[in-house]
C-alpha cells in the first residue's frame, strides 16, 4: 500500500491526519519543520527560489527518507500564479536528480468529489462517504486549532506565559485525539468554557497590531520568528490577518455593501488577483485600519513575488489611511537581533503615536 | 505641474506617454499607430540612461527585481510630459500561462511610487492577444474618440503594423530593425540582404531571456551589439513564435506557469537542438524568482548541450567582468568547427 505525506503548515498535521485516519490510508508524519529541514532545504534548493519553496523542499526530502510515495499539497486556491505552481514539479526534479521518486497530489479545493477523483488513482476503493467526512472533521480541526491560537494570545495577555501554554497544549491534545464530529462540537464548547475560566481581557486598551501578508509566514512559527509571542511579550495585541482556513476559502464573490466597497477599495490599490494572499493582504490592511488598528506588520518571505508587489503598495495604503506599516521580509538569514530591534522599534512608534 | 501653463483648450493633441520598458518592447509597434490614429501625440520616455536607472531605484522598493525598478524610472521620466502616461495590466496572453506577478501588478506598483502618476491602463487578459482586445481597448479609446467607426478603424491599422513587425521578429530581426521596417511597411520577403542579423559568416550565437531585459542597451551591457561587432550573427528567443513554444512544452510533462519562463526554457531546448547554433547566451534579471526555477526545467530536460553563458544582471553587475566572460564564451564557440556542439 501507498504511504502519503502532508505538506504541513503550523498545526496543520492534526487536521490533515484525522482526514487521513478517516480515508484509511497510511501516512508518514514529517517532522514539523526544524533546523535541519530548513538546512536541507536550502542546500537543495535554487538560490533564489523562496524561503517557503526550500523549507517544504527540505520537508519533502525528510518524507522519502522515511518512505513517502505520494506527498499531497493542499494549497488550496493560493496556487495560482504564484511559485507555488511550480513548486511540485520543480522539487520532483530536484529529487529525482538524487535517484527518489515519487508522486505528488495538489488539492485544489476542499469539495468532497474532487478530493475523491484526486485519491482515487492511489485508493480505488474509496468512497465519496469517507472523503466527506475526512473534509469535514478536517475542517472542524482546522477551526478549533484556529481559537486555540486566540485563546492562548488573550490569556497569554491577561495572565501569564505558563498559563497560556498549558491551555494550548491540553486542547491541542484533546483536538487531536478526538475523531467524531459530535465531540469535537462538544469539545469546541467545553474549551469556550475552560477559556472562561481565565480573566476577560479588554482589548481596546492595548495596542492592537494585524499582522499579515504571506499565509506560510505567518503561519510557522520557525519562519516568522514567532512573532505573535513576541508582540505578546511586548503587551500588544496580534491579530492573525491571513488565518489558515484560508487556504480553502471558496473565495466566494463579495456580497454585502460592505464587502463590495472594501474590495473595490482593494482593487484601486492592485486591481488584478496575482496569487498567493497579496490581495487579501491588501483587503485586510484596510479592514485593520479602518478597525481602529494602531499598526499593521506585512511579514512575507524575501522572494516572494506577490508579497513583494504588495510590499510597494502598502506604504501608499497606509499613507491614505493613516497607519504605520511596518514590513518584515524573511529568510533563512534574518537575524534574531534585527527582527527583535525592528519589531521593538515600531511598536514604540504606535506607542507614541497613541499618546499624542 | 506647478509652473505649467493651463492647456489652451485649443487643438492641441492629447499627449500619450508609453514607458520604454517592459512590453514596449513587444506591443509597442500596436500602440503607436492605435493611439496616433485616435489623434493623440505618442510620446515615448527616453532610452535607459544612467538618470532614468537612478531615479526608478530611488523610488522603488528594494526587493523589485531590475525591470521593474527601470519601468518606475521610465515612467517617471513621462510625468509632467503627458496628459496620459499608458500603462497596460497584461494578465496572460496565451491559455494557461501567465505574466510574473509585478508585471500583472506594475501599474499598480507604479501608481503607488511615481506621485501624481495620471494612469491610464487597459486590462488584457485573454487566451489569444488579439480576439477580444478591441472590446477591451474601446474603454480606453473613449478618452481620445467617441467615434466607434474611427476606432475600430485605428485598431485594424494597430493590428497590421503589429502583424508585420512580428513577421519580421519571427524572421529574426531585432527589436528596432523589426520596429523600422514595420513602420516603412516593408515584409521580411522585401529585404534583399535576408533577415536581418543573418548575414555574415560568424558563428550564430541564441541570446535567450526576457524581451525587455536585451533589447535595452543599458541595461544588458549592449550584448547584442557586442556579438554583432565581434562579427556573430545573433537569433533571440523573441524569434520563437507563440507555435513553437508551445510545441517544445507539448513534450514536456508540464510547462512552468510562466509565459516568460515557458518562452525561455523553449528557446533553449530548441535552440540546443539547432545545429546552427554555436552557443547561447540566457540572460536573466538577478532575483527574477520566476526564472529561478526555469533553471530546474531546463537542467531536467535539456536534450544535448550547447555552451551555455549565464549573465546575471543587476544594478550593481560591472560591464567589465561581463565583457570579459562574454569575450571567452565567444572566443570558445568561435574555436568550434560548424555544427559541432
Ligand atoms: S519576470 Fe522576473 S524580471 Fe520580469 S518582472 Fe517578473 S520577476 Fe521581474
């Protein structure tokens, strides 16, 4: 039988496992993505390619050593026009020069049909009943594992490191040991519950920073530096502005007036979707902003190319809305001391702005 | 504008700046005649000099690769020249292959660094360039006439010269030898000598790369006309017709998403495989992502190989060290019997 492996993002696995688990089929779990991966990556990878491309190059090289046939990509609608869509075939070749091969699965989408007629050439026997349900525990994760994250940065905020750690971990646990879609929305009440326990936490009377721009970025801690614990630390409050549920977004059209006047907003500013989350990065910069945010962080690998033309957009937008942007480009050589210094920079720079 | 005078409201002709940069160089000979037939007075920013490069740096973000950073320069050269300065948003010009994401986006990246950038822009985004480009171009048109009979018109004639200057491209010429001859309306069969640059006894060097990276004289260390005085004949990669791009990915397992890249990594497979040519030369922009990867397609499917030169350029990049490699690369291919590689 065919062993899979998921490419990964932050907590992804646990989602991507429960599918897994529901469909039957062998996987091999990559490590979550360490040093090492990252230094494979990069020996393997082109030089200019992104630090992302190198980081998952590095991961994939990890899974054909433990025996992967088939990796599966679930990168969603953030494919287009992006290196993304060269990503699969270019790392097979780079691996295949090194004598592994193997296959490589894209899901596009999250509808249960497609997702079947993509298994069924690894997995004849499968049916459209066990995809939908893997989709769907899949999808319940994804979400609980997302107010996790929320949790834990307001209690982090209100009471101490520690605390905040020991919820996240005991729900993460919880969420990934359990499998049946009725407790899971048991479990995602219980946690509410558990949340409640701990002090409320007034947000208005912090500084509020959005941080967006690229979904792997902002998603891997080992990428960015773990900046959400760092403008924690600083007693701000971060708000993830390209979470990963995201990534399966129908991307339905806009509907609302509100909806309608933010994105024909977002298109004065890049008229044309050019992949990746460049244009949600756009369109959340002016929601933020107009939310009262007191500043903006666009964290985006060096390379990227979408990231790259919205980092030549926002200072406009922020000049025409009045909010501070401070841009973070990473690699595999962003020194701590830098990224710390810049980050620290600029919050006192809100600061100050607040208290005029 | 501070200290320009009112426009008298007289007869004086609607000024339509067209940056020389980016798809100039492969729409230009379209433009020209559409806009000067709708009555407007075409107005193109001046060749790459060293002001037009330091002013497009000093405006752009450091991350924009080369191209991009001069198309900023270009454009701000045009402000306050023009009453328009046209730039279009080209998507894809071809089903299933796009344009990088900065030139999709260069109008927006241009709008957002040259202040008081008076933008006028067109949305082409079709599988073959020229079927629905009129509905698209109406819009733009209406600014300059309202007469649709005068515009359909002005974009049939836009079409024939931009038909006859690819004749001539896809014969071989160069870009400027390609754009003279357009205009004095001659076909490739006319020219007695045989397409342009194939005269000559020189070994036949393929320059492969981007359109608007060696056709600009500044910034490709006047490649093109270094091989020519070194008594080479020179073919490009623009000599590949929309066919034959497609037919070398046909045998490929799948063809990067690149519309730019595609056209690189068939040039050179097809190129390799011409017994003519001697050697290639790739010119790529330093920190074009898109082309990093095209490396990987053409090392996997490379079927013999051609000495191969690899200029990266840049801002910084020296025209000496480049002369120096480009002398040996041709002193070698020079040294090779015909045929042979
Ligand atoms: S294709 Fe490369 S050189 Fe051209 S605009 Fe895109 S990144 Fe720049």
């Amino acid at each position: 039988m065919k062993r899979f492996a998921f490419y990964q993002i932050g907590t992804s696995a646990i989602a991507t496992n429960a599918f897994a688990r529901r469909l039957g089929i062998e996987t091999v779990t990559l490590p979550s993505p360490n040093l090492a991966t990252i230094a494979k990556g990069i020996s393997l990878s082109p030089e200019f390619s992104c630090f992302p491309f190198k980081v998952l190059l590095g991961s994939l090289a990890q899974g054909v050593e433990r025996g992967a046939d088939v990796f599966v990509v679930p990168f969603g609608r953030s494919v287009s026009a992006c290196q993304l869509a060269d990503f699969g075939m270019a790392q097979k070749y780079i691996l295949r020069r090194l004598g592994h091969d193997f296959d490589i699965l894209q899901l596009n989408t999250v509808r249960p049909d497609r997702v079947l007629d993509s298994f069924r050439p690894h997995m004849p026997d499968l049916t459209l009943m066990q995809v939908s349900e893997g989709v769907l525990v899949a999808a319940q994760k994804l979400l609980l594992l997302e107010s996790v994250e929320d949790h834990w940065r307001d209690i982090y905020l209100v009471s101490r490191k520690r605390e905040a750690e020991a919820f996240r971990e005991k729900w993460i646990r919880a969420i990934d040991v359990t499998d049946s879609i009725l407790e899971l929305l048991e479990l995602g009440l219980k946690m509410d519950g558990d949340r409640a326990a701990h002090p409320a936490l007034e947000p208005g009377k912090l500084l509020r920073i959005a941080v967006i721009g690229d979904m792997y970025a902002i998603n891997e801690k080992i990428i960015n530096n773990n900046i959400f614990e760092r403008l924690c630390d600083l007693g701000v409050y971060p708000e993830n502005g390209i979470k990963l549920r995201m990534l399966f977004d129908p991307g339905l059209p806009p509907a609302t007036p509100d909806e309608l006047s933010l994105s024909a907003r977002a298109k004065g500013y890049l008229r044309h979707n050019i992949g990746g989350f460049a244009d949600d990065t756009v369109r959340s910069a002016i929601r933020f902003a107009e939310e009262g945010y007191d500043g903006l962080i666009h964290i985006y690998p060096f390379s990227c190319m979408p990231e790259v033309v919205v980092r030549s957009i926002l200072p406009r937008v922020g000049a025409d809305l009045d909010i501070p942007v401070l841009n973070l480009p990473i690699d595999e050589q962003t020194g701590d001391a830098g990224f710390t210094t810049r980050v620290e920079a600029f919050v006192d720079l809100i600061d100050f702005r607040r208290s005029r | 504008m501070p200290f320009m005078a009112p426009a008298p409201v007289t007869e004086r002709k609607t000024r339509l700046g067209i940056p020389r940069a980016l798809f100039y160089y492969a729409y230009f000979p379209f433009w020209e005649v559409f806009f000067s037939e709708l009555g407007a007075e075409v107005v193109v920013s001046g060749r790459t000099n060293k002001k037009i490069l330091q002013e497009g740096l000093s405006v752009s973000t450091g991350e924009l690769c080369l191209p991009i950073k001069l198309l900023n320069g270009h454009v701000a050269d045009l402000v306050g020249r023009c009453d328009f300065v046209f730039l279009p948003y080209i998507i894809s010009t071809q089903k299933g292959s796009y344009y990088c994401p900065k030139l999709i986006a260069s109008p927006d990246i241009a709008k957002a660094v040259v202040p008081g950038l008076p933008l006028m822009s067109a949305d082409v985004d079709i599988d073959n360039f020229f079927t629905s480009l009129f509905a698209t171009l109406r819009e733009v048109a209406s600014k300059l006439s309202t007469n649709p009979v005068r515009i359909y018109a002005a974009f049939r004639k836009a079409l024939e010269r931009q038909e006859l200057f690819e004749c001539h491209i896809h014969a071989g010429a160069l870009f400027e030898e390609a754009l003279a001859a357009a205009r004095q309306g001659r076909s490739p069969a006319d020219d007695a000598r045989g397409p342009a640059g194939r005269e000559g006894e020189g070994p036949l060097v393929a320059v492969v790369g981007h359109t608007y990276l060696f056709n600009d004289p500044y910034i490709s260390f006047d490649l093109l006309h270094r091989l020519r005085e070194r008594g080479a004949r020179v073919v490009t990669s623009d000599s590949l017709s929309a066919a034959q791009v497609g037919e070398e990915f046909s045998a490929l397992e799948k063809g990067t998403h690149w519309s730019l890249g595609n056209r690189v990594v068939a040039s050179v497979i097809r190129f390799s495989r011409r017994r003519d040519v001697g050697g290639i030369v790739y010119v790529t922009p330093f920190g074009c992502s898109s082309d990093s990867l095209v490396k990987e397609y053409i090392d996997a499917n490379l079927p013999e190989r051609k000495p191969l030169l690899v200029l990266t350029v840049d801002e910084h990049s020296g025209d000496a060290g480049v002369v120096t490699r480009l002398e040996a690369f041709f002193d070698m291919i020079a040294r090779l019997p015909a045929g042979a590689g």
